[in-house]
C-alpha cells in the first residue's frame, strides 16, 4: 500500500471528478487513488480477490469496501446492503451503491454516510481517507442534535434548582434530582419511538397542567406511579394511555421527589419534548447529560466522552474481529452458526469505570448487529429457523458496570435501555419481528461503587471458564495531579503509588482480575505509561509472567464530537494471559504482527538499559519481571531511545 498525504490523495481522486459518464472500472480507479496496491487491485478486477454475492454488479474485498452497482433506488439497495450478513462478515469498512448518477456511502465504523452526484466525488474525497490510513476524528453527523438536547435540559435543571432552593440540602435531594431527569429522559425517547403513543408524554403535560406550572409536580408523579402499575383498572382514564414499565426505573420510593415547577421551568420541559429524541445517540449522550448536572462539569460538555471509533479500538481487537472470523468460517454450516450463537449469548463484559456506559453500550449493539448477521444467514439456509428465533438472546444481564457517581449509574442503565429499544428496532426491520422493551425485565449489573477499593469479582464474577472481556476508558491524573484521597486510593493496590498515574490501579487490579482465567482486558489510557520511569515501575506489577500484550494502538490524539475535545494523547492496550495468539500493534492505521509486545507498546522481547555513552553491546539484557529504573536511557532491542 501506497502511504500517501491529504495532499496527495486529493491530487489522486481528482480526475475521477466531473466526468460525462462512469462504468463499472469507477471502484477499482478510486481504490488506487487512495493507495491500494496494484497488485490487489488488478486481482479484484480479475475476480480472484473478490468476495462478493454478485461478481457480475459487485466488488468486494475484505475490510475494505462492498460495491455495488444498480440499476434501481440506491437508498434502497445500501439500507439493505448495509446490514448484510457478507458485510458483517467481512468486516466491510466502506458501503457503496451508484447507479453511475448518484453515490451513496456509508463508513460502517463511525456510521456517517454519504450521498452525492458521483461526478462531484474528488470534492468528497475526505469521505475515504481510511483507506490511505487516515481515520476520522469525528464519528457521527447527528452527534450536534445529542448536544443540543443536553443543552436545553440544562436550562431545565437550571430552573429547578432555582425554584427548589433547599433540594439539594435535603438527605435524597441530589439522588432525587438525577432519578426524576432520567426519568424525563426516558419519556421522551419512549414518545418518539413507539414505547409509548406518539407526543403521549408532552401532550399530557401540555393538556392536564396549568401554564404557571404550580401543578406539574402532582401531575408528573401521578404519571410516574402510572408507569409503575400495572393493572391497567388501577390507572386514572387519563392516565391509561401510560403503559406499565417497572424495571426499578419508575418505582415509587418516598426519597424520589418531584421537584416544583415553575412557569418557565414547564415551558422549557414541554421544549424539551417537542425536540425528535429516537435518534438519540446513548453511546455520547449519557456523558453530555452527565455533564448538565454535575457542578463545574458544564463547561465541558462532552469533553471527555470517548468516541465511537476509539471505543471500536478496544473492541474490535479484545473480540469483535474474532467473533466476525468464525461468522466468516462457519458461513455455510447451521452447525457453526448455531455454536456462534451459543458463545456470543454468554459473553460477559465489564466496565470498571464505566461513567455513563458507553462502552458497554457500544459492546452491546455490535453484538447485537452480529447476532441479527448470523440469524439472517441461518434463515437464508434453513427457513425453518425463523420459528426457532423470536428474541434477541444476547442480554443487558451481562453487561456489567461499576461506576463511583450514582447520577451516572442511574443514565447508564437507561441508556442500556434505549440501545435494546433501537437494536429490537433493527431486529424488527430485519425480520418483521417486534421484541417489546417494556416491560423492562432486565435491570442490568451496573453498580455504584469506587473501582480502586471495591472487589471486582463481587461485581461480575469470573469463573475462569466463562468468555468475558473488561475494557474501558479508566480516570487518567497524573501523579501530581492526584487529590490526597486518590493517592490513599492508589495505595491500596501498590506500593509505588507515588510516582503512578492513576489509571495504573486500574492496570493492575485489572491484571489480577484475568490472570489464570479465560477473561481478557483492553484499556484506553493516556501515553504517559508507556514511557520513561513509569514503564520499570508499573509493568513488572502487571504482566508479571503470566501475562502479556496481545495488542496495542500506539499514540494517538484524543478525538470526539465535542465542542472542546480533550487534549490528551492516548493509547489502547489489550492484556491476556500468555497465549500462542497473533499479536498486533496498530499505527497510523495500519495493523502490524508483532512477535512480542513490550511496555514501550514496540515490536521486541528484551528491553536494555543503559546510558547514552554506553555501546549497546556492554548494556545488560533484562526481562519485563526485572526491568530496574536507574535513571538512564531505557533503550529498545532495535536501538529506539527513549528517555
């Protein structure tokens, strides 16, 4: 592969750009432009390197693109195409379908999409920049509309608490406060999306209380104790358009107080009503709204939220791209398929700082769009298993969460509820199927608690036998930056607490957590402990010898969909036990094997050290159990310095 610039990539799709007419030699021109090698790109003409359903109209290759040409509606073809068990099994980066007058494209990573005259393709050429290893540092387009719904409940919360001076003050007054927005929350996703009637929620609200808002917070509770009965002649006629929801979200406890309304206060909350919730992304929206309540957070809005494609860095590698193989492998065997099946239903995974959830909710779709892949391959060779598969078998049961705000335990949870409700969504597309999400049965294993002192394994036990998978992105604070009771924290679990990060609690628990068992675990992490006195220090401690690095990205800059994305540099990291496994780094895009992966996140076993005027002939060899800090260069085994 050609390693080009944006310069250079620019230069390259330009010509395809502004033509009278385009055929069938359109795709494998614009793989080229982007650095495709010649040699892959002349075997998918030819046929020998092309997997697709339909040689004749399609070219296919994996992880990098399914195209199709048509003669029909392209929005129809790639709404179909785009959740297709080949492209789900062949880990189809890019989407693309053209009637040689229109493109239409979808990034199967990020889930933007693209939709233009396919002669105006060299002004979109950024669309692509994957392909020549250069990711996107934002992930979704409707990510604004998740800002703007934060925002304006931001007033809400605002008003409520100006209007309810002496909440805070009370015992539950916080808890009360974070219960009754999730609850909103849920309200107006459920009216947007079939859970409840279209607009049921607003329109109440509008049509049963007066426009001072003296009476919202009677009206509101009743609502409230209406979704939380059901025996539907126990509901007021008013009322009985609410359906029973339970699953602890709408119990009714004396600590769960509405708060009083103002005028405004009701204006802005029907406001809020009136904004189109379905599309709501739960993976960034929880940590927005996190935000909203939380003092001092406000002006931060989302800037530590992790986004999608760094949430897939951890992912990808620690399960998903091995999961997607035996989709690949067992593609025409039931007996495969049905075994897959079997091990993703089983899965555990867990979150040890799991903030609002998003990784776990990530975690759940994919396996959810993979489940929806392997049944669509089983009806396709047997029909007869449509009347075998009426649900969904992957469970929110097993996604577990420990988190220290209880304000982010209680948005994690519904947002795990929201992703099932647009997963059964997809599955009803799919398959003409409708999964109900309420009543909710599953309440989740996401826990409050502080992850440095709690047991992990009280919080989602591992067998040592059953496949699980932690993974997250831990609180970072460097050594200087820590407050007295995080060191206390971080002393719990070393001794050289010191001069760690903070995150290296989670490292190390988290090693101890796997080691000797079939769980594996990848972290995001700031770059920082892959470098200088911190790598001698922390590493023996991790990996002692039964562990090691599966894989690694190494330095890559933070990057979301927030306004002002933290400035941070970052790396993921995948541990497991000592295993015959391929290993894996990834840079600037691209995956390369490695034989064994060092602290340093480089491809080579030994590490030496030294000082600068030595030769490296007279440095002593020293594995990762011994490795001392003497204050000199550690040098790599291939001669890379690193002071």
């Amino acid at each position: 592969m050609v390693k080009l610039n944006l310069k250079a990539v620019e230069e390259r799709v330009a010509p395809l750009g502004g033509r009278e007419s385009y055929d069938g030699e359109f795709i494998f021109s614009l793989l080229l432009a982007y650095g495709k090698p010649q040699g892959n790109v002349t075997r998918l003409r030819n046929g020998s390197l092309n997997v697709a359903h339909d040689p004749s109209t399609e070219v296919a290759q994996k992880n990098v693109v399914y195209f199709k040409e048509t003669t029909g509606d392209p929005l129809a073809v790639i709404d179909e195409l785009k959740t297709s068990p080949l492209v789900v099994r062949y880990n189809t980066r890019f989407v693309i379908v053209t009637d040689y007058t229109e493109l239409l494209a979808i990034d199967t990573k990020t889930g933007e999409n693209l939709m233009i005259p396919i002669r105006d393709i060299n002004q979109h050429f950024t669309f692509f920049l994957p392909w020549a290893g250069m990711e996107k540092a934002q992930y979704v387009a409707e990510a604004h509309a998740d800002v703007k719904a934060a925002e304006r409940m931001g007033k809400l919360f605002d008003e409520l608490l100006a209007a309810n001076p002496g909440m805070l003050d009370m015992a539950h007054g916080r808890h009360a406060l974070n219960v009754f927005f999730t609850r909103l929350l849920f309200c107006f996703f459920a009216e947007d999306t079939g859970i409840f009637e279209e607009g049921a929620f607003t329109n109440a609200v509008g049509s049963h209380t007066q426009a001072d808002g003296s009476d919202v917070a009677e009206f509101l509770t009743e609502v409230f104790r209406a979704l939380d009965t059901e025996d539907a002649g126990k509901k007021p006629v008013h009322l009985a358009q609410f359906p029973y929801v339970n699953g602890r979200l709408f119990t009714m406890a004396p600590e769960h107080v509405v708060p009083q309304f103002t005028k405004k206060a009701r204006h802005l909350l029907i406001e809020s009503g009136t904004l189109i919730w379905r599309d709501i992304n739960p993976d960034i929206f929880g940590s927005m709204f996190q935000a909203i309540v939380t003092p001092g957070k406000r002006s931060n809005l989302g800037q530590h939220y992790t986004s999608v494609p760094n949430i897939l860095k951890t992912i990808e590698p620690l399960f998903l791209d091995d999961l997607k193989e035996q989709l690949d492998a067992g593609f025409d065997s039931v007996k495969k398929l049905e075994a897959l099946l079997e091990r993703i239903s089983a899965i555990k995974v867990f979150d040890p700082a799991c903030g609002s959830g998003n990784f776990l909710i990530i975690a759940y779709k994919e396996l959810r769009r993979l489940e929806h892949a392997i049944l669509e391959r089983l009806f396709e060779i047997d029909p007869k298993h449509q009347m075998l598969y009426a649900e969904s078998k992957i469970n929110i049961e097993h996604f577990y969460g420990l988190e220290i705000d209880d304000f982010a335990v209680e948005v994690a949870i519904l947002s795990l509820w929201i992703a099932k409700h647009q997963m059964n969504s997809e599955f009803k597309e799919k398959f003409n199927l409708s999964i109900p999400l309420i009543p909710l049965k599953e309440t989740g294993q996401i826990q409050t608690g502080n992850a440095i002192t709690e047991n992990w394994e009280d919080v989602c036990p591992n067998d040592r036998v059953t496949e699980g998978y932690v993974l997250g992105n831990p609180p970072y604070l460097g050594s200087r930056n820590q407050s007295a009771e995080q060191k206390k924290d971080l002393a719990t679990v070393t001794d050289k607490y010191k001069s760690l990060d903070y995150v290296s609690a989670w490292l190390i628990k988290g090693a101890d957590y796997i080691r000797g068992t079939a769980a594996k675990l990848a972290f995001v992490t700031t770059n920082s402990i892959t470098q200088g006195e911190q790598v001698g220090i922390l590493w023996p401690q991790v990996l002692g010898t039964e562990l090691e690095i599966g894989y690694a990205y190494t330095s890559f800059r933070w990057s979301n969909h927030a306004r002002n994305a933290a400035g941070v540099t970052c790396v993921v990291m995948g541990l497991r036990n000592v295993s015959s496994e391929p290993k894996y780094i990834f840079s600037d895009g691209i995956r390369l094997d490695a034989n064994r992966i060092n602290p340093y996140l480089a491809d080579g076993s030994d590490i030496w050290i030294g000082r600068r005027s030595s030769p490296l002939s007279a440095m002593p060899r020293l594995g990762f159990g011994s490795m001392p800090n003497d204050g000199g260069n550690l040098i790599l085994s291939e001669g890379l310095l690193k002071v």
